[in-house]
C-alpha cells in the first residue's frame, strides 16, 4: 500500500455502529493503517437505522453509547490522525428492505449524539441542553421515546 501511493489519495473510514466497540482492536486498526502510510482516518457512527432491519423506533441510548466508544478510540489515538466522524442515519438495509427508523423519529437521537460528540461526552447538562434545544419536557435515552 505504501508504494502504490494510495495513502496519499484518500483517507479510510471505520465503520462501527455497535454499542460495544472493540476499542483497542480500532486503536490497533488505525495503527495499522498510518504504519501503510495513511496519516488520517475517518470514523462511521450511526445515529438512527443500525439496530434492526424493520425497527420502527430509535433507542437513543444504542446509539449514544456507540458515540461514546468512538470517543474513546478517539481518546487512546494519536491526536492528527482523527479527520472526522460521520455521523449516518440508514433508512433501509436494502433497496428491498422497508424502510426503517424515519428521520423525524431519530431526531433526538440525532441531537444527543452530536451534543455529546461536541462535549466530549453525556452529563445531565448535555441532557438539558438537548432537552431545551428540542423542546422536551423529558429526554429518555433508555427507553423508547414517546
């Protein structure tokens, strides 16, 4: 790979949506990949649409969680390598599938999932402000919103 001078052209994106990184497996992942002359590397969450293929509903504390992890590799990586984290929102798994977790529903997933990637994590004041941003009364990140 180094030789070829791919690295030079783009920049891979890891792609997990789990809730439960294998945080150093990624850590080592990335090393792997400036070791072949990659200086940068993307992350792929998901905020909405990775859970099942006909959910109907965002369980926000799925996704919060999988935010989270990837804040953790962050954390344990070297500090240039990161180039930024995509955010995705899959509507189908397939052209074949039904659609799956429509936009206005994962809204507060949406929210919770940036405000925490902008803090740096989840407090009871991240929770505040989404609440205030969306106009809530009662963010529930552990249930299905209501």
């Amino acid at each position: 790979l180094s030789e070829s001078g791919v690295p030079q052209l783009v920049q891979p994106m890891i792609w997990d949506y789990a809730a439960d990184i294998d945080v150093e497996g990624k850590v080592q992942l990335i090393e792997k990949y400036r070791r072949c002359g990659f200086s940068k590397v993307w992350f792929a969450s998901a905020f909405k649409g990775a859970t099942g293929v006909n959910q109907s509903l965002t369980l926000i504390g799925h996704h919060l969680k999988n935010h989270l992890e990837w804040l953790h590799v962050a954390s344990r990586s070297p500090a240039d390598v990161l180039e930024g984290i995509a955010l995705t929102g899959w509507q189908r798994y397939d052209h074949f599938s039904v659609l799956c977790e429509l936009l206005p529903v994962a809204i507060p997933s949406l929210a919770v999932c940036l405000q925490a990637l902008k803090n740096g994590g989840y407090s009871e004041k991240v929770k505040e402000n989404v609440e205030k941003l969306l106009g809530m009364s009662n963010l529930e990140i552990d249930t299905f919103m209501r």
